[in-house]
C-alpha cells in the first residue's frame, strides 16, 4: 500500500485524486458499509515465465434497496512499465430477467496516456447449478492523447460439481483501436466458502504464445 502511495508524487492532480479515493474505496475500513459489498481481488497473474502481467482490485457497494452502486477499481499492470489506471464510477442495475441481472455503470479514469470516460455493461447470471457473466467496457479518451479500446473481463461459465467446487471456462479479451484482439482463454477453478470464492485460472494467450496463471479472491461482505 505505501508503494501505491509513493507514487502519487509524478501523478496528474486528476489521476492522482482517483488513485487516492480508489485505494481509499476499495479498501474501506471494517464497519464502514453494511452487508451490501462486493470485493473482487485479481491478487495475481503470471505468465509460464514467472512474470507478473496483471493486478486488478475491484469494489462494488450497493445502496440497500435502491438500483444504484458505488463503483471503484485499481488496475496495475508491471509489464508495461508500471501501467496504473485508478477509477470511479456509479452503477445502475437496468433489468432483470429471471435470475439474470444486466447492470450500466460509467467509470471516470485516470491511464497513464490520457483521462478516459469508461462506459461498461455487466451482465450476470449467478443461481441455479450454471452461472455466468460477461463484463464489457468500453475506453473513450477524453482527449486526442488517448485511443478508443475494447475490453472483456471476463466472460465466464461454469457448473457446480460438487459441493462449493465449480469448474468452468474463463476468457479475457481486449483490443485497442488500430489493433488485433488479445485473447487469454482456458479453465478455470472455484471454491465457495462463507466469505465468498477463490478462484484459479490457467489460459492460453493468443499473443507471443504460452500461458498465464490468474489467482483471484472474491470476498462478499
């Protein structure tokens, strides 16, 4: 967390405010917020070299009874020179359909090439013996600095087995405008406990080849 911190001092005064209030969102004190929130920890990503390729800290706080949410994230990424991309943003829940819910959320974010307005769709199906969900995002730069992008994550299924045990299949995909898609697809692992869900991932990387492992901790509170 201090190294987070450190960094602030070669910030712009807009990312470095989004990094301070999504460090500061995503990790609420204990007893800040009722029962009503969603922590999801991409604690780990490493490629078959022993690399690290991505972190991701996502928070979600839903407002009781009402369909809007807090929404907060911290995206890190070492391999390209330290990549950090602090945002905030609301969410509103637009539809349900049976056990599906379709929730719009708009984040403001802060990238290291620009400040970017980042519209995302969240669709999710999370009873029954089959679950799923698909999170799309788009970028839009909020000036010439920056490029429109795409990008999925993650769009998964999976089959409860037996028990808290889940097995499915997991899939990352982004493109930058101008580019071709980068796809990281392949099964993954679950295992429920009373605080949420660890999760294990191994996919194929469609760029430069091989592997990457993905660790993630879901934590509902």
């Amino acid at each position: 967390m201090k190294e987070i911190f450190t960094r602030l001092s070669g910030a712009s005064s807009l990312r470095g405010i989004l990094l301070l209030l999504a460090v500061a969102v995503c990790f609420p004190p204990a007893g800040v917020f009722a029962q009503s929130n969603i922590l999801d920890l991409r604690l780990l990503e490493v490629d078959d070299g022993g690399d690290r390729t991505y972190h991701n800290v996502i928070y979600s706080h839903s407002f009781g009874d009402s369909r809007f949410s807090l929404e907060a994230f911290y995206l890190f990424l070492p391999q390209f020179d330290d990549y950090e991309e602090p945002g905030l943003g609301v969410g509103y829940k637009a539809l349900s359909l049976g056990d599906v819910e379709v929730s719009l959320i708009g984040y403001l974010a802060s990238a290291p090439d620009d400040d970017y307005f980042e519209p995302a769709v969240l669709v999710i199906d999370g009873a029954g013996r089959w679950t799923w969900s698909v999170f799309l995002l788009r970028y839009l730069p909020l000036s010439s600095a920056g490029i429109e992008q795409w990008l999925v994550d993650p769009a998964e299924i999976q089959v409860r087995v037996k028990g808290p045990l889940s097995v499915g299949l997991s899939a990352y995909l982004y493109r930058p405008q101008g580019g071709d898609w980068l796809r990281k697809v392949g099964p993954k692992i679950s295992v429920e406990d009373r605080l949420g869900a660890t999760e294990i991932a191994l996919r194929d990387v469609n760029q430069g080849g091989g592997y990457e492992l993905q660790l993630r901790r879901i934590l509902l509170f």
